[in-house]
C-alpha cells in the first residue's frame, strides 16, 4: 500500500511515517509540505496510477495551500485518476465547524484527530485494503 501524507510539521510528519512503517501494511510513504506541492505531484501523475499513493492523510492547517483549497483543487483532476484514492483529514482542530466542513467532502472518508495512534492507523489500512 501507498501512503500520501501532506503535512507542514515536520516531527509529525516524522512520526507519522515512522507509525505507518511500524504496522508493516506500507510499502511507500510520500511526504508533502503544503497541498500545492501535493497537488502538482498529482497533476504530474494523473495519468501514472502506480505512482499514485492508495491513502491521503491530508493536514488541513499548512501554509501557501491548506487542506481545504487541496481539496478543491483536487475534486476538479480526481476524476481523470483511473485509481481510487482515500482520504482522511488530518488536525488537531476539535472545531465541529472543520468537522463539519469535512463531511462537505465525499472525497474524505474521515476526520482524525491528532495525534494519530498506531491502532487507529491499522484499523485504517484495514479497511482500506
């Protein structure tokens, strides 16, 4: 399995890789500082599935593109993708209001919470596969 997690912090992003590498259900884990980076990749790779990640964990605070405008964004090349993608919206927001706005989304699956525990990642990945 492929993982896509774009996220601007950097001890987080290093924990969440290590997290994910621990449940040995990943085989790659890609890294992206902000949604614009990310989102280039995608339009890069579009037509490339192999190289496309199975999981987002999409951070929704991050500066020059956050998580939101990624999704926007996104909405409009994800259906030239031949792949299905899952998304999980990831912050430390426990604002029902970016809760709320995540279930706008039928792109994402789900809203987690920070920080993200090795048995809620599993249990992810599980249902994923």
């Amino acid at each position: 399995m492929k993982v896509c997690v774009i996220d601007d912090d950097d001890i987080y992003q290093f924990l969440l890789k290590k997290e994910l590498n621990h449940t040995q259900m990943v085989d790659k884990v890609q890294v992206f500082t902000d949604g614009e980076k990310a989102l280039n990749y995608f339009e890069d790779n579009k037509d490339n599935c192999d190289s496309l990640p199975d999981v987002i964990f999409l951070d929704i605070n991050m500066p020059i593109m956050n998580g939101w405008q990624f999704l926007k964004h996104f909405r409009t090349i994800q259906p030239s993708i031949d792949k299905p993608i899952t998304i999980y919206l990831v912050s430390s927001s426990f604002d029902d209001r970016d809760i709320n706005k995540s279930r706008e989304y039928a792109e994402v699956t789900d809203y987690i919470i920070k920080p993200v525990k090795r048995s809620n990642l599993i249990n992810v990945l599980k249902e994923i596969n």
